[in-house]
C-alpha cells in the first residue's frame, strides 16, 4: 500500500465517520447530535439553520476536492503508464477521445504500448472526443464536470430535504473519494448522473427526458434498464419506454454505420461474459473457479434482468423507487461488480430512511473490500478476507433490496424545508409523479 493509497483511505474514511453522522441525526437516538449541530452551524454562521445553504455551495466544495485530486494526479505523473505495457485508464478514454477526430476505431485504441479494447460506447466516444481536445487534462476536466452534476440533480430531484439529502450524497464513500482518485469511476458517474436527469427533465416531458436518456445510454447500455423500469411510472410510459429504446437503438445503430460491427464486441459481449473479478457473492465462484463455462449463465442473468425491469416497470409507481430496484437488482445479478460501479447506487439515498443505511453499508464494506482486501491481501495470495466481503456486499444488496420493495410510493413534494429535520424523518420516498 502506497502513501497516496493510504491517503485515499482515510479520506474514504473520513467521509464516512461525516455521512455515518448525518444519518445518526435523523434517527431517534440522535436529536442531541442535531441540536449539537444546529448549535455549532449557528456559531459559524450566525444562523440557526442551514437555509442559506444551496447546491452550488457543496458543489464547490466538491469541485475543489475533485480539482485538487486530479490536478496532483496530472502534475505527479499518476495519470500516466504505471508500467510497461501496462495501460492506463485515462489513456485509453484520450486515444478513444483522439480517435474520433482522425478516424480510427474508438473501440480498439492504443495504450502505454500496448493495444486495448474501450468498452464505453457512442455516449462515451462524444465526451471522450470533447475533452481530448485538451490532451489528459481536458478529459479529466470533463469527466469531472460529470462526476459534480451530480450534486445539482440531487438537489432538484430530492424534493423537501434537498439540502440534508444532497449532503448525504456529497459525503458518501462511494461518491467523492471514488470519482476523484479514479478517472473509470468519474465516468461511471454518468450512470446515475442520468437517472436522476431523467428524473428532473420527466417532470417537464416525460418522452424527452426518455430521449435524452437513451442517447445517455450508449456510454453503458445498463443504464437503459433502470431509465426503462422508472418510466413504467410516467403517465405515457409505453411511449416513454419506446423512446428510451428508440434513442438507444439511433446510437447503437450510428455507431455501426460509423465503426461497423467491431464495436459489438468491446461495448455489449465482452461486457456480459467479463469474469476477471467481482465484489458480490459472484466473486467467490469466480476465485473458486464454480462458475460453468458457457453462455448459459450468461442468458440467465440476461432473463433474470428483464424479467425484474418488466415486474418493476408494471407494479412500482415511483419512478425513483423503480430506478433504486433495478440498480441494486443489477449489482446482484452481475458477475463483474467492480467498485466503480457500485457508484450507480447513489440515487438510492434519496429513496428512503432505511435503504441509506443500507447505502453507507454497501459504501463501508465495498471501499474495505477494494482499497485493502482485494488490492493489498489479495495481492499477496490471501484470498479468504475479500471473500468473506463479497459475502457481506451481497447479503447488504439483498438487504437493500428488500426495503426498497417495501418503501411506500409517494409523489415528489416541491417545497424545501430546513437541515435536519425536527424529527425523525418518517421513510418517505420522494419522487416525480
């Protein structure tokens, strides 16, 4: 473990003990601990709650954390090959971004000396191709200007305790820490950036937002599942869903005239039968070698994900609920659950009180996992701790699953009230109707 490693984890941890706390007040057992706050916010500030607080103040904060991560990144060399033929990440998103201007195939792009397959699609190619004009550093800088759109869209979306729930967000360990040290987790941002633009658009056009989304989608085509199981609860969600898949099959179909079939393979099948490792109950069959060869687990779990989006899309009423469902659906059922992609879940915060315990947990256990178990004992041969966590990492998905199913539907409030709350919040889901 290196000192920047080290760095990174007590951060993480840091942001935890922080988000740890701001859950604690919500509960009964912490009404001194609000008032304590209450009380220190008012000696700071001068006010007695935090109504002068709005999104571009902890999105600021956000940016800097973010801006200073990769700017000591991009100024020590960290962004650069760790070593022969070893490629980086933020390399193949500049000679994908590059490709697009010259005309070579976005998918298959060289990196550090050696030859990679890009598995991020049209969407991807678009951004990627944006900040390449600006070498390394523009691709950074937009791939952090995504990662912080989602402080604004968790405002909009949150409903009444917009300012309490966007800071549960924003200090989150599988938010800030995650997108700022690695530059594949910034653009794994863009999934739950566009559920919760989806969100936001919906409650002006529903079949727009559904447009929009599905161009979205192309980055990482399982972001169509849960923008197709929440617009089961738009009031033209049959055309809202044919949208979404409409928009997605112009890019896919774009993207095949433009490359020709060479992109199916990086961005769709080497995806879906990906088996280098996983942090849910999959990578214990993985590191056992229990897994069968073949594709019929593989169109198992393709049947099993339809099958949730179609119960999710016909029966949940809230369309940031049947969002929530199908993510955490979706990290189950998938055998690769990178820590990356586990940043997919943060819509789940503003569900409800239970599901963001269920969160911190999920954030907790898979950061452990990753940052020390995997990356520094698993190095070394020792195998048995980091399947004792993708043990734990399932049973908290399951667990999250299930509450989620019980969350009652209700319909997004528009009126903002103060941080925290006189009481105990009550559960509630807020979400567009």
């Amino acid at each position: 473990m290196t000192l920047y490693n080290l760095l990174t984890d007590l951060f993480t941890g840091l942001l935890a003990v922080v988000s740890f706390v701001l859950l604690l007040t919500q509960t009964e057992w912490g009404v001194g601990l609000r008032t304590a706050l209450l009380r220190a916010v008012a000696r700071v500030t001068g006010q007695a709650n935090l109504e002068w607080l709005r999104w571009w103040h902890i999105a600021a904060v956000v940016a800097f954390l973010l801006g200073a991560v990769m700017g000591f990144d991009l100024a020590t060399g960290l962004y650069g090959c760790p070593g022969p033929g070893a490629p980086s990440d933020i390399g193949g998103f500049l000679a994908q971004g590059q490709a697009l201007w010259t005309g070579a195939n976005p998918f298959t792009v060289p990196d550090c000396g050696t030859t990679i397959l890009e598995p991020d699609g049209l969407a991807a190619v678009l951004l990627n191709g944006l900040g390449s004009l600006g070498g390394v550093t523009g691709v950074a800088v937009v791939w952090g200007a995504i990662s912080v759109g989602l402080v604004p869209l968790t405002w909009w979306v949150a409903g009444p305790e917009r300012r309490y729930l966007t800071l549960v967000v924003a200090t989150s360990p599988l938010y800030t820490p995650l997108v700022a040290t690695q530059i594949d987790g910034a653009s794994n941002a863009l999934v739950p950036l566009t559920v919760l633009l989806t969100l936001y658009l919906a409650t002006r056009a529903e079949v727009r937002a559904s447009l929009i989304a599905g161009l979205l989608a192309t980055q990482r085509f399982p972001t169509l599942f849960p923008v197709l199981a929440l617009s089961g609860s738009f009031r033209r969600r049959f055309t809202a869903a044919a949208a979404a898949i409409g928009a997605f099959a112009a890019g896919t179909g774009i993207a095949y005239l433009v490359w020709g079939p060479d992109f199916l393979g990086p961005v769709f099948l080497d995806q879906v039968n990906r088996r280098s490792f996983s942090l849910n109950l999959w990578g214990v069959f993985l590191e056992n070698h229990w897994l069968p060869s073949g594709a019929g687990l593989t169109v198992l779990q393709g049947a099993l994900t339809l099958a949730l989006i179609a119960v999710v899309f016909f029966t949940v009423r809230s369309p940031l609920r049947g969002a929530a469902i199908t993510l955490t659906g979706v990290a189950l059922l998938t055998q690769f659950l990178s820590f990356n992609i586990l940043v997919w879940l943060l819509p789940v915060a503003l569900v409800g009180v239970r599901p963001r315990w269920w969160l911190w947990g999920i954030g907790v256990v898979g950061s452990i996992n990753y940052d020390v178990t995997l990356s520094v004992a698993g190095s070394q041969g020792i195998v048995w701790p980091t399947e004792v966590l993708d043990v734990l990492l399932t049973v908290l998905l399951l667990g999250l699953l299930v509450d989620l199913w019980k969350t009652s539907d209700t319909t997004l409030l528009r009126r903002t009230q103060s941080f925290p709350p006189t009481a105990p919040e009550s559960g509630k889901d807020y979400a567009p109707s």
